[in-house]
C-alpha cells in the first residue's frame, strides 16, 4: 500500500524542513526582522510583503484558540480582517479576508473590469494583474498564432490594455505565458493570500502562497477595497514520505490524491502536503500538484516554506524574499501537533506512474494496470495527439525531462509516431529552453511549438486530423480532460498525465506501451528500452527572461481613455439587475433538468466562446448549452412549456424572459465543478433564471450564483431529484430566506398531485443582501451610495 487515507483529527506531525527558524531574542520595534521592507514582486514599488502584521494577526489568533495550526490556518488567520472578533470554526465560518493580491486572466478580466468600472474607482486598492494567455487559439504554431490572435482580438486587448493602465493594473501582453506561469515566475511569495479569477490560480502554492480560484465578482470586491470573504475551509493533510526516482513524477502525486479524493472529495477544504517527502520535490513540482488540486474540488492547494522554494526564489531573482521568508519560516509551516480533519499518507518510493480519465480527472490508473484498462474498456488504443506544456506542466524540470526521453529516442533513430505539441508556460521559459537546447530537440523529435498561452487545454485548438465524432484518444500533461473539453469532439478520449509519459507513449504510437516494462524497435528494427528521464529541476545559467512582454501603469493614468464602442459584439457595458420584489416565486417552469455531470464547461462553453467574455449578451447564447436534458438524454433540446415546442436552452430562455417569466434549472451532483468562470452565473440571471436547485453545488460556482443575485439550493433529501419531472412547474418560497433555515419548494406535476420538498442553501446575512439587492455589485452600490 502507498497511500493510506485516514478521517477526523488525526495527524499530530513532526517537523521535516530544513529552513532556519526564526530566532527568540529581545528585539525593538527597529530592529525586528519583520519590520524590514521587501517588495512583493520586482515589477510593482511601493507594495510591501507584510510578515509583521500576520505575525501580529496570528498571535491574537493563537491567544483566542489555544491550539496547534497547520500551515493554511496559519496563512488564512494571519489575513484576518478582524482577528479578534472573527468567528473560527473550520468548515463553519464565514472568514472575511485581506488577500495581498488579485490576479485575473483576459477571458475574466473582461466581466471583472466592466463590474470594477461600474463602481466609479479611481484606482484598484490591491496589487492587481491581468494575463492574456486565453484568446490565443492553437493551429499553425507559436509566433503565427499569437499574430493571428492579436489580430482577431484587437479590441478586447485594447480595452484590457487601457483599463489597466487607467486602474493602476500590471498588464501581461499576449505571448507573456500562462497567468500561473507568470504568478509562480514573478509574483507568488511564501505565506502570502492571493486570489485570482482562474480555478487553477492554487498553482502559487508552489512557492508557499495560499491562491484561490474565484469567480470575477469576488475579484472586484478586492479590487476595490473589501474583504474577500470564503467559508472557513476545512484541512485535508496530505502526508508524504520515500522519495520518487525513475518515471513517477509530480504529476503523479495528484493524480493519485485525485483517485482518492474524486472530483469532488476536496469541496469545502484546502489540502496540505507535509512530511519528510516534500523535501524532495522541486518548487515547480509542487506547483503542479496545487494546480490539478483544483481537479477534487479544493478550495487550495498547499506546500510548507523550504529550501527548494528559496532555491526558485533565487533563480527568479527574489533571493531577498527568499531571505525575508526564512526570517518568518517558523510560521511558513504547520505547527507541531497541527490536526487535520482527514489524513492521506503516500510514499513517494513506492508510487507508480499513472494514468487519469477519460471524460473526467479522477479516474486514475497506475501505469502497470493501464493497458488491461484500454482493453477492457475498448478505449480507441491509437494515440492520435500527445500534449505536453500547459500551466500545469511547463516548468524548466518538465521541459528538460520530456527533452531526455525525445533525445533518447533520436539517438536511436526514432521519432514520435503521434502528432506531438509542445506549450511553454512562459516566455521566460521558452527563451530557456531554446537557449538550452530542450526546444530544438522537442522540435526535431517532431514537436510543433504552440504560443506561450493556454491553448488546447481550454479549448483553443482549430484540430483537424479528427472529424467532430470520431472516437480517438489524446494524451495530455494538462489538468482538465471533461467531455469534449480540448478539442469540442465528445468522441476524444483524453487522458492526463505527466510529461514523461505523454512524451513516451507519442513515440509509441498506442495507449498500451508501459515504458517501464516495454521495449520499442529502433531504426534499425533492434528491440531497445528507454531510460528513466532526467532534468535539472533549474537552469544552470538561469533564466532567460526573453521579450519584454510587460506593461506597466503608467504615471499619468487620468488622461488614458478606455472606450466600449455600443456597437461592439465583444464587449458590453454592464447595466445592473433588478432587486427581488419581495414576493414568493410562483409557477416557475424548469427551463432544464440536467443529467449526469454538469461543468462550468457544460454551463457555458470556452472554445469559440471565448471571444464574447466581455459581452454577455452574446455569450449568453451558450449557456447549458452542453448540458444534457434528463428528458431526452440529448443536449440543448428541452421543450417551452408556454408553446411545446422544442428548442435551443437559451432560446426558450430568453423567450420566457421576453415573456416575464422566472425560470429554475435542476441540477445533479457537484453542479459546476471545473472553472471558476462566473458567466456560468451570470448567464442564467441575464436569461432571465432565478434558482438552481441541485443535489450539491462546487464551491466557486456557487459563490459566483449567489453574487449574481441567483438562489443557489440544494434538496435536503438528494433522493428529491429524481421525483421531480422537467415538465413539473415549482414554487419556491423567497419569503422564507433566513440564515441556517430550510425553503420550501412545491412542486405540481402535470399530472398526479402537488408535494413539497425542502431545499437548503448556504446564505449569511450579508449575502442575503445580494439577492435582495439583486446582486452583490448592486450591495456595494448602495452602501456606497448610503455613506455619501
């Protein structure tokens, strides 16, 4: 057994990093070592790492406990807004916040900037950037799709570009790489609280940070000066032990907690790794791992501050953060006897490479057994396309181990048998790696180079070697393989793994090769074996920081000018929804009950979709439009209960809105697990919807509903779904909201008699204002207004 998994309060763990602990002496206020001032980042002035107020906010917190913290407590308290009169109850409380910085990538930032400029602010009040890396789509390689993107994205980035340099926002130009990329490269720092519109923005816990994944409204309420607020998570303690060597990665520490936990066995926690085994990855590596965490529904992911991150910082060119958290290191770790709600041990000498999916991230396979599984489940064997990159996996160590495995083949006369796509990160990591040579030998290996950007990994890839439908498999080091995901053809099987393995089974050609076992034919029809890769987890001559890519805000910002054309089909200015009237919900029709797994993927797709981010009356037209109707087991195919007439999902939305009427959508499990894109909740409420009842919700879509003004309910009895018919009309009691108490939903059949059911929500008070007010924006209007 590798991993054991062990629940309730246990835990009780030694200390295994070897940093220097912050020394007991009797200090002045002048000369205490968390008094000095050091910058955040390298490309901002004048915003300064705060250890001396998290220690200060700690210790008040330690004083209310009196108790052992594990590491994400410590970090989530040290942020407090009000550390002495916060209530603390993991798993019950509502904590309000003060992250140390805002990330946003351009398909948010888009919603986030047009809500931000409807608050009338002069400047954002917390350390913001913006990354364009989602807009960029994938077909002919690198510098001829990035000049296609800029082309065809002309107006979106301008209106990012000056936005930014009006808000006082550090702007990422196309190309820059991969938002987590550039946080993890320039701005993440041990023991920091950062929030970003992106679900994998848990990546900075590579460097110590504790990074969320939120919904845009949540990034403006920060932006603008408010507390960011997020129930209290409960910790799931990751134990690691041995130490990997051969063909098991990073990578496969997620893909085996992913076997373990499911797409939804993190929901409500952050998971911390610790022990002895955390030593022996590198702070990329343990970037990875946060970043697919947000694959089981965590609300982070997290690493104790160690040498390997003050290495990173180094290389990176912040050795004096690197020194500066060592001064706090006492607090850049779990405390011992820190207890966990839920305990999983793996032991690194022990754990196989593996294998996850198809169709979701949690179905994980070791390497050993993945061949019987392509069998016997009749998965296409062919391996069609092998990707490698992404933010999940586009370090300097990924790139330089994938190198060690192509050259090996080339040595002896062989290339990848499957199309082949290499995604740096980062522009700082594509100008290493082609300086170091790794890129020319992925090339000659077979490799076409895509742009610095996300690119198939979120859907933007023109792929055409398969027809929409054809079933076939892809192989990918990504983190996200829902249905039709990649490439919009529900018939690809896609799989995630390490960059090792996509590598080697792109030489092979077929699912079924296991490079640890398996022999491969050379140039010369010679059985031969490939070795175990190899790579330096730094670059030896350390970075190349390559193009500058970076806009800075500019010192007069009062004169830039940012212009949304009325005309445009890519952006639209924001108009405000309307309050509740105060009344009960009557004779809702069910707009669509959905079937099976339903993503944010599925509630509005990314692909094509993309361009329209910034208009969301055109992007509209996607909403659940991936969904699939329990009523016919089809997508986007549900019946108008005013006419009878079959169409499209926000086609008959937006015909029940033209006609006045509110509309409920039923959901199943973990409704909205996947991105943190809130247009899966703004949607519906432009359409016109007022409540999504479902027997669980994924934690950032659910914030994201209630900020939009929407009802986001569960049923109290789960077994209620399936007595509910999509043809049934509901009434859900509003009038009943109150915090910590049940509403009443009845429900008349078309036929048989009426019933009622009991529907729970997550509302406190002042998130009961953002349904009243109509929306959490409209809220901050209004108390804006109020205080003038």
């Amino acid at each position: 057994m590798i991993a054991t998994r062990h629940v309730a309060r246990l835990g009780r763990l030694s200390p295994s990093l070897r940093v220097l602990a912050r020394p007991r002496s009797m200090a002045t206020v002048t000369d205490d070592p968390l008094s000095k001032k050091v910058e955040m980042t390298n490309w901002e002035k004048g915003h300064y790492i705060n250890y001396k107020k998290m220690s200060e906010n700690l210790s008040i917190v330690r004083s209310r406990l009196n108790r052992p913290l594990t590491y994400a407590e410590k970090v989530l308290y040290s942020h407090l807004d009000d550390p002495h009169g916060q209530d603390i109850q993991r798993g019950k409380s509502y904590l309000k916040l003060r992250p140390d910085r805002v990330a946003c990538q351009d398909a948010t930032a888009q919603m986030a900037i047009l809500q931000f400029m409807s608050a009338n602010l002069p400047s954002v009040a917390t350390p913001t950037t913006v990354h364009c890396d989602h807009l960029i789509e994938a077909l002919e390689g690198g510098d001829q799709d990035l000049a296609r993107a800029v082309d065809t994205n002309k107006e979106v980035y301008n209106f990012l570009s000056t936005s930014c340099a009006k808000y006082n926002i550090g702007f990422w130009k196309p190309g820059s790489g991969i938002i987590h990329q550039i946080v993890l490269e320039n701005y993440a720092f041990p023991g920091g609280l950062m929030i970003g519109t992106d679900s994998h923005t848990p990546n900075a816990g590579g460097l110590g940070m504790c990074a969320v994944g939120v919904g845009g409204a949540d990034a403006v309420d920060v932006m603008a000066n408010l507390p960011w607020e997020v129930k209290a998570p409960k910790i799931i303690g990751v134990k690691l032990t041995g130490e990997m060597s051969g063909w098991t990665a990073p990578k496969d520490i997620i893909l085996k907690v992913a076997g373990i936990l499911t797409v939804k066995g993190g929901t409500g926690a952050i998971v911390e790794y610790h022990g002895p085994g955390v030593d022996s990855l590198s702070s990329t590596g343990m970037g990875t791992i946060c970043n697919m965490g947000a694959e089981i529904g965590a609300t982070t992911s997290m690493f104790p501050f160690n040498d390997r991150m003050y290495d990173y910082l180094a290389a990176t060119k912040r050795k004096q953060i690197g020194d500066f958290a060592r001064t706090y290191a006492a607090e850049l770790r779990e405390d011992k006897g820190a207890e966990y709600d839920e305990l999983i041990e793996i032991n690194l000498s022990e754990l196989e490479p593996h294998i996850n999916g198809p169709f979701t991230p949690d179905l994980a396979t070791p390497i050993s057994k993945f061949k019987d599984a392509v069998e016997a489940n009749k998965w296409p064997e062919e391996l069609k396309v092998g990707l490698i990159g992404s933010c999940t996996n586009s370090s300097y160590e990924d790139m330089s181990r994938a190198a060690s495995i192509a050259r090996d083949a080339l040595d002896h006369g062989v290339k990848a048998k499957s199309m082949f796509t290499v995604t740096p990160g980062s522009e700082q990591i594509r100008a290493t790696i082609e300086r170091d040579g790794q890129l020319e030998t992925l090339e000659q290996f077979g490799g076409m180079v895509l742009a610095n950007a996300c690119g198939p990994c979120i859907g933007q890839w023109d792929r055409r070697d398969v027809k929409k439908g054809e079933a076939n498999s892809i192989l990918s080091s990504y983190n996200r393989n829902f249905t039709g995901r990649n490439d919009a053809n529900p018939a690809t099987h896609s799989f995630v793994t390490s960059p090792d393995l996509v590598v080697a089974l792109t030489l092979a050609g077929t699912l079924k090769f296991n490079p640890l076992t398996d022999t491969l034919k050379d140039k010369d029809g010679n059985d031969w074996k490939l070795s175990p890769p190899t790579g330096d987890g730094l670059p030896a001559n350390g970075y190349d920081p390559g193009r500058d890519t970076y806009q800075a805000p500019p010192q007069d910002r009062a004169s830039v000018n940012v212009l949304v054309s009325p005309e445009s089909d890519r952006l639209q200015i924001l108009e405000g929804f309307q309050k509740w009237d105060g009344q009960d919900a009557t004779d809702l029709p069910l707009l669509i009950k959905c079937q099976g797994k339903t993503t944010t993927d599925h509630i509005s797709m990314a692909g094509p979709w993309l361009k329209y981010r910034g208009h969301l009356d055109n992007i509209s037209n996607n909403m659940l439009i991936g969904a699939i109707n329990a009523a016919n087991g089809e997508a986007n195919k549900v019946k108008n209960q005013t006419t009878g007439e079959i169409g499209s999902v926000p086609g008959t939305a937006r015909d029940y809105k033209k006609k006045g009427i509110r509309w409920a959508v039923i959901g199943d499990w973990n409704y909205g697990e996947g991105s943190s894109r809130e247009h899966a909740a703004l949607e519906p409420r432009h359409l016109g919807g007022l409540a999504i009842i479902t027997r669980s919700f994924a934690r950032i879509h659910e914030t994201n509903l209630k900020k939009q003004g929407m009802l986001p309910l569960t049923f109290a009895d789960p077994a209620d779904y399936d007595k509910i018919n999509p043809d049934d009309k509901v009434d859900i009691m509003c009038t009943e909201l109150a915090v910590g108490e049940p509403v009443t939903l009845k429900v008349h059949p078309k036929e048989g008699s009426s019933w009622e059911a009991k529907l729970n929500h997550t509302f406190n008070e002042p998130q009961l204002e953002w349904f009243k007010d109509g929306s959490a924006l409209n809220t901050m209007a209004r108390h804006a207004a109020s205080s003038k």
